[in-house]
C-alpha cells in the first residue's frame, strides 16, 4: 500500500485528501483502467477483501481461477455476457431466415428447369452482400438480413462463403444466354447443394459457439458460488489434513525460533574464521576477495541504488511472473498498474524514499497500521506445502527491485572466480600428454592454426571444455538473477517448465532435466573411456539440505556479505527483511496473533534467491578447492548432484560438505541422498555395494525415476500409483468437477504438463527405451485415471468428457459432437485438451540424428550404440593421420606466414594413446560432439507434411510454427474442414475468448 504519511514523513498532516489521489490517477487512464481497481490498488491491494475466516479458508483449498474482486475476470464476464446476448439475437435471426430462405427457394416440380435457376438466383439475391436488388429491398422495408453480413465474416474458410456465392453469380450470368447452363439439371443441383452446405458449417458454427457459452457460463456461475459459499471443500481428507498439520509443525518450529548457531555469541568470530580459512588459503583466492570486496565497497559508496520507473517496470514484470502473488494482484500489476504510467511515477516516489533511507526500512512501513504480513500456504503437486507471503504489492516491487539489482552486481564478480588468469578456481586437466605428444595429435586431428596459444586452440572442440561452459552457463548460481527485471526462477512451479524465459535465461525446472541428461551422459561416457584405460568405477552422489529455505541462519547470512564488504546499512537492510512480523491466513491480523521470522527466508524473492546462492556458492568453492577442481556440484539451489572416476576422491567430498554443513547451520535430507558406484569393466553397468562407504545409502532418485543397479532409469511404480491417486482425487475434487472448463485445465496441467517432466523428457543420452518408457507411463496413467472417475470401467477422455457434457447441459448430446473439438486449439474454437504423447512423439529417441552420422540410421539410438560408432571413428582417423606421418607430410608455419612441408623423425603414436581416455576428453572433436548429442534432446524426427488445403487453413491460426499444434492439424484436420469449413469453428466475436485465455493464464491452486 502506498502510505501517505510515510511519504510526508510528517505524521497524518501531510497526507493528501483522498479525493486528489483519486483524481489524479485517474486524470490521463479513466478509459483504460476502471476507477474502482485504481482506489483498490491505491487504498487496499495489501490484502484481499475477506467476508469471514471461513471464506478466505475455503477460498485457498479451491483451484478456482476467480474471486469477487478480481476486477479483470469481471470484466471479461461481463464483455462475455454483453457478446453472448448479442450472438443469441444474431443466431436466432439466422436459423429463421436460413429455414425461410431454403423453403422460399424450393424449385417447383412443374417448370423444374427454370426454377431451379430461380431459385439460385433467389439464393444468390439473399446471401450477397453485393446485391443491388437487395439493398433496394432493405431500403424499403427498413430491415437487414443477417445472413450476408454473417457469410462475409467468414473470411478463414478454406472456401469463403463470399467466394463461393460470387462464382455462383457468375454461373447465373452465363446461365442467362447459355441454355446448357440454364438446362443443366446437375450443375444447377450441385450448386445448390454447395449453398445448403455452406449455410449448414455456419450453422454448425454458431452451434460450436453456443457449447462454447454454455461452458464458460457454467465455469462462471460455479466459480461466484465458490467463491462466495465458505464451505470447506467436501474433497478434503484427513490424510491430506495430517500432512499438512505436520509439515506446518515442522515450519513454525523452525521459522519462529532462533538457529542455534544464532543464540552463540561467538558465532560471528567462528564465522569469520571458516570463511577465512577457505577464502584465504592461496594467494589467488585472497587475491580474489580482495578485488571482490572493493567491487563491494566500490557499490555500497559510489553507486547507491538507482530507482527509475523503468526499473520499476522490469521489477514488476519479473513479480507477474513470479510464485510469489496471488492471482488478483498480478492482475492489478499487469493489466492496472503497468499501463498506468500515473501509478507508477506514484510507486517509484515511494521506493525510492524507502531507498534513501535504506538501513530505516522495514516490513511495518508498507502495512498501513497493520500489525504483520498474512502468510499463504499452497499445495504443490509434489504433495509438499509451501508458504508464500501475502505481502503490499509497493513492497514487494521495492524488494523485488532491491534484489535484482544486488544480484546483478554480485553474480559478475563471483563469476570472476572461475577466471584462469586469476587462478583461484581450481582446474582438473586430466593427466597431460607431453607437448610433443599433444602437438603431434592435435596436428593430426585439425588444420594449422594462426593462433599462438597453442593448447586453447587444441581443446577448442573437446569435452573438457564443454564441460567448463555448460558448468559456469547452467549450473554455477543459477538461481541468481542475471538482469534487472529477472527471477532466478519459480523453482517449485515445475508444472509450467518452459525451454528458457524470453531473456535466454534457463528456469530451474530445465536445469534439473538438464542435471539428469549430463549425469546419464557422463556415466555412459565413463564406461566407453573405461574400455581404453579409464578408471574402471563411476560414483553418483545426489542429495539436498533438509527444509533449505526455513532452516537459514540469519547470522550466517549475514555473516557471509559482512566478510565480503557489504556497508552496515545494507546488512541492516538484509536484517530488516529477514525479521517479517507474521500471521497465517485465517487468523486475524492482530498483535497477539503476530509472531516474527527468527530464521529462514521467505519464498519467490529475489533477495532470498540472493542469500541462498551466496551461501552455496561457499559449498562450490569449497568442493572445487578439496577435490582440486576434479569435483563440481551440479545445483539447482540446494537440489546437489556430483559425480567422479575417483570414488576416494567423491568420499573425501561428501566428508567435506558434511563439515561445511555443520559449520554453516545446514542438515542434509537423508530422504532425499542417495549414491551409487557402478562397475564399469564388464560389457553392462552393475552396482558395487559397499555398506562401509561414508556415501548416503539411498537410492538415486529423480522426479518419478529411480537410477537402477545396471545404470538405467526405471519408474518408480509407487510413486507413480500415488499420482495416479492424486490425480483422480483432484479431478473429483469441486474445483474441477464444478466444470468442464475446469476439468480440462486441471487434466492439462497435471496428466499433460507434471507427469510428462517428472518421466524425464526424451534426451539421446537417455536412448530409445526411455523415450517408450515415457509412453507406456502416461497411457498406463491416463487409463488407470479415468478408470477411476468412470466407475471402474474403462473409457476415453473424450467420451468421458462427451457424458458429463450431455450430463451437465440439458439438450446437448455429448456423441454428436467431433473428436476434433476436445484437441483443437482453444484460439481456434475448441476446448483445448493437451495430449503429451503426441507432444513427445516428435521428440521421441527413435533414430539417430543423420545429419551427424552422415544418413546412417541403421544403427539404434541407445548411448552405448553412439559412443561405439565414435570409437570406431578414433580408428578410421588414426589411420588417416598414420598415413600422413609415414609420408612425412606435415604443415608447419614459417616466420614469413607461409606454409612448408616439415619431415618428422621418430615413430607415430599407438592406437591405444591416440584413443586414450585424456586425448578423446582433451582433444577429440568427434567425442565432444557425441558428448554434446548425448545431452540434447531430438529434433522434430516425425514432421509433418500438411496438404494444399490445410497449408491454406493453417495461414488464419495461431502457433503455425507449432509441432504439436501441426500434428493435431494433419490429425483431425481434414474432418474440421468438412464439417466447419475451415480451421476457425467459429467467428471470434461469438466465442467467449477472452474470458477462456483469462482463465487459461490464471494460475490455479491445488485441492487440498
């Protein structure tokens, strides 16, 4: 909330009448933004309204996608209602007049011939917008028809009414001297047929749109009886109540009380001694703090934080995007503030008072006399609860910004870290050949170079140095943000995964599914090397810190930026937004139900993604500096994977971070680690159990995977009966049965967007029995669903679907209506159900990529197949360059910059040190190559070819670029067009489409 006495500084005095705030952020937006949602926003957006406790429980355990005061889905109801009562007039006018128009048009049987042309021309008179005859009739009758005006909107057909009817006329005009036209008894009755269909698809058009109305009418009437009843959710089940009684226990034990390590008062000291002792032990690492720590104090006195409405624009957009608001007040952001450049100059004002005295904030200053902040807690699909803070919108777009622009500038300097020149970062080369060896394969394996730094350029393409890329690109602070206006992810909301954001920027979702790819290919990748003298054993370490988030030291936090130089008013800064004055929702927001945050950080800020990352990034340096830099964490937050040839060595780790741990305030979650040491000196992989290792004892498990003992990724057959449980009870809950809309978006995000991501999304470096695994899982899942909900027997989605239809909408028969409009885009008319297997199908491991192994695609895609076609590639060029040494034929450069043959003296290398594990990691190109294919996911590998006549409908749509949306489009394509005529089912100024996107982008909350 924007306080006017805090602006003032000067108590209620200084606070402006109420009447010119309102007028002023109304002057230059009263048509854009209505006044009410300006007074919401500026009198009341730090709470919703709440009618009672009760009401705001229920609220919170439905999925509905509305409230009462969410002001933009009211207004797409009402614009709804005001479309619907429009089109009912315009329909009703069309079937009357499309029954008169065909009975007046009937040819008599007595001149057939001749009537037959009268009525066509009696047809052509009525549907042509362009008759002369008709204009001069509706002139003198006063009355409009409504059949042309419709006909000659349909602009997207494959055949336009328009055209259709304009050929027509032109057939009349030569049936007018040509008696084989005017005589042709076929001609004219084919013609004729060809109107009746056309009025028949735009009929079957406005039928499309009335199903369409009735949809989002019963969407809109359930979600206002929702909203307003307060009654618990009847789907509630104790089971669900006890895990979230426990967890909330958990949470408050940990939140309200004080670390340990924060009530020892030598803490601070203890703290500045471990981070001296790893920060401080070279010369290159003290070098590095010393030029991070002026970097630091560099900012904290010369560039003092900047506050522009640009940047409040950037933070906003990063909020909209973020877990962290409910749906209303993303909306207000987003369709209210955002535009409203009035609003905004106002916030800015505010944000940037609060940054001139930075050290003096705190979160009482954005209360509005309230005594604390409501917390929000929200099932997630993993069955975890989460709890989000309900918080003033100008406060969090002050944090949001304070944030960002902190990460912004520390995230370049630690990234310094890694520099070679600095040598603080410690780089494991393998075991290096001598020049004279690595000059003599690098010669043989790549054309002279001009560059003087000879082993750069001979590690260019090699695996080594992908490797370092993709570790310092994807994994190293990847939760920090990059730049003003980004989130360092949603890191929960795994059900919406996206490839990157619109900045490039990978969210974490992706980086997990990335995690699994590499390690699945560095383990297939180990066992090929061991076959050429590599280590005979590979060790997986896979783990996270127990409630990560709640469990932070407060001290410790502070402790870290203290050491690296941070200005005391920032740290006071950093304490102040650590220490929240609380409440959870439901209880009312007084004194004595207040309690403060001791420890912890809250969820979806930027700044606890800040404080997180710094606190890890200590872990990775501490795990490159004890394994000299042969051992990288692999994170995303505190989701840790490493791995080794050195099973030693991956101990000697795990001992550390076990240290690190202790000293730092943080518990590993045993639940959650797991190891494995594979054997890799037989032809298959096999476990090696060793019960006296000092490695976590679990299993290595990711999303519904488990890593099996001969190293392949199984299902986890509980867990996935679980989600099969899960999933039917959230389908039956009243969220989703309420309505068909609501069904449908549930079925999309949790069977066609959850489950896919949590099988492991097709990868080469998976193969091809993975990718069949993934198919079989979701139809096993898919059946096993709506076996459930159809009383035990088995069915269809779509005639699920077609029943409740015909159940819930009296005079509607579910049969009748085509497969193609449960799968066609909702953009285009239908209700937009998601099928993840034919969203997989393009992407499926089903053959190997041939513009690699030159059109070569007799060999299955499994990993092992690909690694042995490069080994045979290592022979194939030691020979070629064998070859070339005998002959003595070698490029050499001269001081002039020309070329001359060099003779060599000496015996070529073997075989066996030319594909040896350090040349094919070091300078191989062909492995880096295979190594990169391992990581990706397939291309388009079942593309499709549309016809001239769906290229023609595919011109008007949306996602033309779509795979999966042409896969639908060739699949139920050809019957669209025979029964709608094009791709549109319907004109859009019939279809409720704002109101369904509106809901669409909503995000839903979980039954609990």
């Amino acid at each position: 909330m924007i306080q006017w006495a805090l602006l003032g500084r000067g108590g209620a005095s200084s606070r402006p009448p109420a009447s010119i705030i309102y007028k002023r952020a109304t002057t230059r937006c009263s048509n854009i933004i209505p006044y009410s949602s300006i007074r919401q926003f500026v009198k009341a957006s730090s709470s919703k309204e709440k009618t009672s406790s009760s009401s705001s429980s229920a609220s919170k355990r439905s999925m509905a996608f509305a409230t009462p005061d969410n002001v933009y889905l009211q207004t797409l109801v009402s614009l709804t209602n005001t479309k619907a009562a429009i089109f009912r007039s315009q329909q009703a006018a069309f079937v009357d007049e499309k029954d008169k128009l065909l009975s007046e048009s009937l040819p008599s049987q007595r001149k057939r011939d001749a009537s037959q042309l009268d009525a066509l021309h009696t047809l052509v008179n009525t549907l042509s917008s362009d008759s002369s005859s008709k204009k001069k009739k509706e002139a003198q009758s006063g009355a409009t028809r409504i059949l042309p005006q419709i006909l000659s909107k349909n602009v997207d057909a494959i055949e336009p009414p328009s055209v259709v009817i304009r050929n027509l006329e032109t057939l009349l005009a030569t049936g007018q001297s040509d008696p084989a036209v005017a005589q042709s008894e076929e001609l004219l009755s084919e013609w004729r047929e060809r109107v009746e269909d056309l009025l028949s698809k735009e009929r079957q058009r406005m039928e499309t749109a009335t199903l369409m109305g009735k949809i989002v009418d019963e969407w809109n009437y359930y979600t206002k009886i929702r909203a307003n009843s307060g009654s618990p959710a009847e789907s509630d089940q104790p089971q669900s109540s006890a895990a979230k009684t426990e967890q909330m226990a958990t949470f408050k034990s940990l939140v309200f009380d004080p670390h340990p390590l924060d009530l020892d008062p030598e803490t601070p000291a203890k703290l500045e001694r471990d981070l001296q002792t790893l920060f401080e032990a070279t010369p290159e690492s003290r070098a590095f703090v010393k030029d991070f720590r002026e970097a630091m104090r560099y900012l904290c006195r010369n560039k003092k934080l900047q506050f522009y409405t640009e940047y409040m624009k950037l933070s906003i957009e990063a909020l909209i995007h973020s877990d962290l608001l409910s749906n209303d007040k993303r909306t207000i952001l987003k369709d209210q503030v955002l535009p409203n450049n009035i609003l905004l100059e106002e916030i800015t004002h505010v944000v940037e008072m609060w940054g001139t005295n930075i050290d003096r904030w705190n979160w009482e200053s954005g209360l509005g006399g309230k005594p604390s902040v409501e917390l929000d807690v929200r099932l997630q699909l993993n069955g975890k609860y989460r709890v989000f803070m309900d918080e003033d919108l100008t406060t969090a777009i002050f944090l949001q910004h304070i944030g960002s622009w902190w990460s912004t500038k520390i995230k370049p300097e630690l990234v310094k870290v890694m520099d070679k020149s600095i040598g603080a970062w410690k780089l494991a080369e393998g075991r290096p050949l001598e020049k004279k060896l690595a000059e003599i394969v690098y010669k043989s394996l790549s054309k002279p170079d001009d560059d003087d730094d000879f082993e750069a350029s001979a590690k260019q393409e090699s695996i080594e140095r992908y490797r370092r890329t993709t570790q310092l690109k994807d994994f190293f602070l990847s939760q920090m943000a990059d730049s003003l206006g980004v989130n360092g992810g949603n890191y929960y909301n795994e059900d919406e995964a996206k490839s990157t954001d619109e900045n490039g920027k990978k969210p974490p979702a992706i980086i997990k599914e990335q995690i699994l790819r590499t390690v699945m290919a560095e383990l297939h990748l180990a066992h090929a090397l061991a076959e050429s003298g590599g280590s005979k054993t590979f060790t997986i370490v896979a783990t996270d810190f127990k409630w990560f988030g709640p469990s932070l030291s407060h001290e410790v936090i502070i402790a870290i930026f203290q050491y690296f130089g941070l200005s005391s008013e920032h740290l006071a800064l950093f304490r102040n937004f650590l220490s929240i004055p609380c409440h959870f929702a439901g209880e009312e927001a007084t004194v004595e139900n207040t309690k403060r945050r001791k420890r912890g950080i809250p969820m979806s800020h930027s700044l606890s993604d800040l404080f997180s990352e710094m606190i890890l990034f200590c872990l990775d340096y501490t795990v490159n500096q004890v394994s000299n830099g042969e051992v990288f964490l692999h994170r995303c937050n505190d989701d840790v994977w490493f791995w080794g040839d050195d099973k030693e060595k991956v101990e000697h780790v795990w001992e550390e971070m076990k240290k690190f741990a202790a000293n730092f305030g943080l518990e590993f979650n045993a639940e959650k680690s797991g190891s494995v040491t594979f054997d890799l000196s037989g032809k298959t992989l096999s476990a090696i159990v060793d019960d006296s290792s000092p490695l976590p004892q679990g299993p290595i498990k990711w999303g519904f995977l488990r890593l099996s003992s001969t190293g392949e990724l199984i299902p986890d057959a509980e867990l996935i009966d679980t989600h099969i449980t899960e999933l039917t009870r959230q389908l039956r809950s009243p969220s989703c049965t309420g309505s068909v809309l609501s069904f449908v978006e549930g079925w999309n995000r949790y069977y066609a967007r959850f489950l896919p991501y949590h099988f492991g999304l097709p990868a080469y470096g998976l193969g091809k029995k993975h990718s069949q695994m993934i198919v079989k899982q979701l139809a096993n899942v898919q059946s096993s669903v709506l076996r459930n909900l159809n009383d035990g027997k088995d069915t269809t989605l779509v005639n699920y679907l077609r029943h409740e239809i015909s159940r819930r909408f009296p005079g509607v028969d579910g049969s009748d209506i085509p497969e193609a409009w449960f799968y066609w885009s909702s953009k285009l008319g239908g209700i937009g159900i998601h099928n993840p297997i034919v969203q997989l199908s393009g992407t499926m491991v089903w053959k190997n990529p041939s513009e690699f192994w030159h059109n070569d695609l007799t060999v299955e895609c499994e990993p092992q197949m690909l690694l042995d076609i490069a080994q045979k590639k290592d022979a194939h060029l030691h020979k070629i360059a064998k070859d070339e040494w005998e002959r003595r034929v070698w490029l050499s450069k001269k001081k002039s910059g020309g070329y001359e043959f060099e003779d060599r003296d000496g015996e070529f290398i073997s075989l066996e040190l030319f594909s040896s594990p350090d040349v094919r990691t070091l300078y191989h190109g062909h492995w880096a190559e295979v190594y990169k294919l391992l990581l990706t996911k397939p291309s388009n590998q079942t593309a499709v070819t549309l016809g001239p006549e769906l290229q023609h409908g595919l011109r008007s749509v949306p996602d033309q670029a779509d795979e999966y949306w042409k896969k639908i489009y060739t699949m139920y394509g050809p019957g669209v067009v025979r029964r709608w005529g094009g791709f549109e089912l319907a004109q859009k100024e019939w279809m409720p489409g704002g109101l369904v996107q509106g809901v669409k982008d909503m995000r839903s909350r979980w039954e609990e």
